[in-house]
C-alpha cells in the first residue's frame, strides 16, 4: 500500500537565486535551465531537492542525474540526496540500489544515475536509445559532451501528457568555456535560461570557506570565487581571450610578409569537417569548409584555390595523419606535417604541435594576426579550449581528444590555422617536416 507522503516533511528552504531557478522550471515554455557560477552557491542542493520534489509531486515518473562520470556522482550529489532524506524524515518513502543505480519510492517513481562519459564504443550514447525519462538534472555540465546533452534532451518523454509537463533539464555548473558557455549565456534560445550563483548567495556556507577562497590565485578565484564565464586562466591559458577577439578587427596588424599559404586540416570522413585555410602573410583572408568529403574531393578544393592564389607548393601544407595521409600523397611538394614528430631545434615541446601551437599564440597574444572574416564565436571557442599543459621540463597542450570532449565537437578551425606556424620556423630547420 502506498504511503502518503506528508506535505510537511518537505524542508526545502531555497535562497533567492535556487528559487528563482525552480520559479523558471515552472514555466511551460522553458526547457532547460543553467544554474552555475562559483563553487559553494547551492548547485547539488538544489539538484537533489528539485529531484526529490518532483518524484513526490508526481507519482510513477522517472528522473535521471547525470555526470561525466558514475563514480564521481555517486560520491557527490547522491551523498546530498541521501543527506535530505535523512534531514527531512524521508527513509520510509526511499530506497537506494546500489547495484542498479536507482533511487526507488513508495509512489513507484524513480531516480536513474546515468554515466554520460562517452567510452570508444558508444560515443553516440546509444546506450540511451530505449530510455524514457520525465526530467533530466546533469550535473558539472562541462564535463559533458555536447552530444551527450542533445542525446539524452531527446529521451525526455515520460509521462508527460500524463501530468501536462513539458521536459525539463536542470544543470549546473562552474564557469567554463567549452559549450555551456556559449549555449546557455552567449547564445541562448528562447526556452534556454541562465541563472548566476554564487558563494555569497549560499547564507549556511562559513565565512572562512568564502575567505579561503578570496586567497585563491586570480584565474581560479575569478572563476570560483566570483563566476566570471569570461574568465582568465593566467597560468594555463595559451590565447588570451582579448588577443584572440581582437583578431577580427586588428588595428595593430601590420603585415610583414606578403607570401600566400595554404593550412589544411583533413577531417575523417563522415565525422570532422575539412578546414582550409588561406593566408597572405599573417592575415587570416578564409576560411574554406568541406562536409564529408572523399580525398579526391579535398584534393581537388586545394589544387583549385593553389591555381586561384597562384600559391607555389611549398607553401601549401597539410595534416597528414589518418585521411590528410592521402591527401597530402597527391599533393607533391606540399610540406606533408604530422603532430606527434620531435620539435623541431631541440625547444623543449612535447611534439611539434605543441612547439607550433605555443608560437601561433604567441603571435596572436601579440598583435601580430589578422583575421579578414566575420567574428567568429566558434573560432574564438576552438582556440580558447586549447590550454598549456607542463610535463616535467617541457611544454605541451591540451590532448585533442579532450578539447573535442569540452567543445562537443572537434576544435577544427584551430586546428587548421595553427599550421600557418610552421614558415616561423622553416629558416632555420625544416627538421621532422618532410616535402613530398
């Protein structure tokens, strides 16, 4: 027999902004809802309240929590949910499995932990394919793939005619400037919303965890002190934001060379998109983009816009591990590159990416690249995903793999100007570079 659940027992006491958050779930025409900013503002309470509430509010529904990884969510926010039942007198009404992962209730409703890390075999979250839930609450949203988050946004069906709801997601997060950024504050749509949080709206946190925290270096304190989206990591950012920006109407720009060039990055086909770039000099002039194009289709595009710039050959140069392989084979004299090799000049780089990636930057940073297209919001994430990593004596950046992981997508644009490094270098050594 189903228990009643008394009204009394729900203790959420929300501060201003956790209820103006839930206030914003209740309007019909917003999906999903961004609550983020520092650390301390009230992120998992409010998760697991709004969780916990709406399994008691609408009996037989089902709700999932999410995070990048299982492991981390079941010593994070399950420990919250589990911390409010027992603070609000609600063991006889829930029950935690821990081997099928699921919060089960006296009224047949039910929280669904779900692991959103994309594993080599199931990038495209098919595991998801059968899955009906009425609510979705992700938490540490920029640890999560964008694809995951469309993915699992489409499995939000259940039971919602039922009670005249319509899908809800809930997320929350730290600043970051990998997607959420750009979906939620630069970009959003009309049923996408923002909310700020911060520490000093969190009335139970200790006055010493905010002081520890006004002790934090400035890049970290700007963003988990006082939420800055736009923040600056000064120890690890390799473009500064303001460089990168500037880019796009470089008053500063003056142009020291007038050579044409060519900076291929061949995407695999069916997945990354192909990226061309054409430069005279350090200006920027296009940016040319295929869709799943064959090799002869690549090839092709670069042979026509040589003819076109009337660029000499050793000025072309191409990616050349996995598809950009073959293109690069019907390309000869273009410079044939590939990112793993030894830096060149014995510099202290992981791999030669690196040691072109830290020298384009260093260009960029000093107002020495123009860009003579639109802004570009996309470019300007693509670049800023990229971060400096040291290892023991020698500099590297951040692994594709996890830039494609934050981004949601694969940082292509990048990818393809970054090349245009290589001729600072070539006066001194061609070194691993290799001219076919």
């Amino acid at each position: 027999m189903m228990k009643i659940i008394p009204s009394q027992l729900i203790q959420f006491k929300p501060n201003k902004k956790q209820h103006e958050t839930f206030q914003l779930l209740e309007r019909p025409g917003i999906q999903s809802v961004l609550f983020g900013g520092g650390v301390g503002g009230g992120k998992s309470y409010l998760i697991s309240a709004y969780l916990l509430i709406s399994c008691f509010r609408y009996p037989g529904t089902r709700h999932a929590l999410c995070r990048s990884r299982l492991s981390t969510l079941k010593r994070s926010t399950v420990k919250t949910i589990q911390d409010l039942i027992l603070e609000w007198g609600l063991t006889q009404y829930v029950n935690f499995n821990n081997q099928t992962n699921t919060f089960t209730f006296d009224n047949k409703s039910e929280i669904v932990l779900l692991d959103l890390f994309p594993f080599p075999a199931d990038t495209s979250f098919d595991r998801f394919g059968s899955l009906e839930v009425t609510s979705i609450c992700i938490d540490e949203l920029s640890e999560v793939t964008f694809t995951a988050f469309q993915v699992l946004s489409s499995r939000c069906r259940y039971k919602l005619n039922e009670y005249n709801l319509t899908p809800k997601i809930l997320c929350a997060s730290n600043p970051t400037r990998s997607w959420p950024h750009n979906y939620f504050i630069k970009n959003p749509t009309p049923d996408t919303k923002f909310v700020q949080c911060l520490a000093k709206d969190n009335k139970y946190l200790p006055k010493s965890y905010i002081q520890s925290l006004d002790k934090l270096e400035t890049g970290l304190k700007e963003r988990l002190l006082y939420g800055n989206w736009d923040f600056q990591d000064s120890d690890f950012e390799l473009f500064k934001y303001e460089a990168i920006t500037n880019c796009f109407y470089n008053e500063y720009f003056n142009n020291p060379d007038d050579k044409q060039y060519l900076t291929v990055d061949v995407g695999d086909v069916g997945s990354d998109q192909t990226y061309i770039t054409h430069w005279k000099g350090w200006n920027a002039t296009k940016i040319y983009t295929l869709k799943q194009t064959e090799t002869s289709g690549v090839v092709d595009k670069v042979k026509q816009l040589i003819g076109e710039y009337r660029i000499p050959i050793q000025y072309v140069i191409v990616d050349s591990v996995g598809v950009g392989a073959g293109v690069a084979s019907y390309l000869k004299g273009c410079v044939r590159f590939v990112g793993s090799s030894s830096p060149l000049l014995g510099e202290k780089y992981t791999n030669i990416k690196s040691q072109l990636m830290f020298k384009y930057a260093e260009l960029v940073n000093d107002y020495r690249v123009n860009y003579n297209f639109p802004y570009d919001d996309k470019l300007i994430q693509d670049h800023l995903a990229y971060q400096k990593v040291i290892k023991e004596d020698k500099h590297g950046i951040t692994p594709k793999d996890t830039v494609k992981q934050r981004l949601g997508r694969s940082p292509d644009s990048c990818d393809s100007m970054y090349l245009r490094a290589y001729w600072e270098f070539k006066n001194k050594s061609v070194g691993n570079f290799s001219v076919i």
